[in-house]
C-alpha cells in the first residue's frame, strides 16, 4: 500500500509539475497590456519633450548622426502628408525629401502656446500645432504652418506614424 501510495503521490506531483509548466507557457503567450498612458500635463510635457528632440535633429538634419537621430522618431510605415509635397508612405522616402529640401536650408519653430496634447487610448497621442519656418542661421521666419502628429507609444518607445503639415503660409511681417 506504501508504494502505491507513494506512486500515486508521485504522479499527483507529476501532474501538478506539468499543470505549473503549462500555465506558466500560457502566461507567457498572454499579452502584457501596456502601462497606462500619462495624463494631463505629464502626457504634454512627454509630448512636448518628444517634438523638440524631433526638431532638434530635424534642424540640424544636414549632419548625418543629426538625420539619423531624426529618422529612429519615425516608424518606418510612417504616412506623411504636405499640403504642398504631398504624401509619402515610407521614413525612407519622407527623409529623402528632408535631406532633399530641409537640410541646410530651413529652421523650424514651434509657435509658443501653439502645442496641444490629446491621449489616443491603446496607442499613445495626438499633437496638434503651428510652426514656422526659419532661415537655418536664426534669421527671419518668413513662412508658417500648422501640423498633426500622431505618437505610437511601443513600450518606453515613442514614435510618429502619421504626420499631417498643412495650412503653409507666407509669415505675417516676412518680407
């Protein structure tokens, strides 16, 4: 009787080994939801802090490291869409056309109290604003815009997808 006991015992344990195994594999094939989004001003300050770096390098674009720091905001599937250019679908093409007709030749500025911020539950954020258009040296804006970009947020990661520059105008006072 002992050793059925104990045969029994080690098959009750065997069982309980492969149930733990099993659910283990389970939860692991399990998505992990993301964290929950930041809200009120901290999703505007993240916002915020992720436009400057995007202009950061985008005005500084004519250096490469500057160019290739620029393109790692962008998905590589990102839809960029010009009321002037038109509409690329790929990083690859809308930086040919940074490198082409940016780079060296504009400056870019957010326009003060212009930048808004709205959560896009499950995906990351809506920035919304106006921007002008500088000479690279920091001399006169002669040209103004405003813009959507939409931010995916994959993991600590936070990248454009879809980019809307629209509404380009000659500034008000640009000679």
């Amino acid at each position: 009787m002992f050793a059925r006991a104990s045969k029994a015992a080690r098959a009750a344990g065997c069982t309980a080994v492969a149930i733990a195994a099993m659910s283990g594999a389970v939860a692991a094939q399990q998505p992990v939801a993301p964290p929950p989004l930041p809200e009120g001003q901290a999703l505007t300050d993240l916002v915020a802090g992720l436009d400057a770096q995007l202009f950061d390098s985008f005005n500084r674009c004519a250096d490469p490291a500057q160019l290739a720091r620029h393109a790692a905001l962008f998905d590589e599937k990102v839809e960029f869409y010009h009321d002037r250019g038109g509409v690329t679908w790929t990083r690859e093409r809308m930086l040919e056309n940074t490198r082409r007709n940016v780079c060296g030749k504009i400056r870019r500025e957010l326009v003060q109290g212009s930048l808004r911020v709205y959560p896009l539950p499950g995906f990351g954020a809506m920035e919304i604003g106006e921007h002008r258009f500088c000479a690279p040296d920091g001399g006169v804006c002669e040209g103004r815009g405003e813009f959507v970009v939409l931010w995916h947020r994959d993991g600590d990661a936070w990248r454009a997808t879809r980019v809307l520059s629209y509404a380009h105008r000659a500034e008000a006072g640009a000679r």
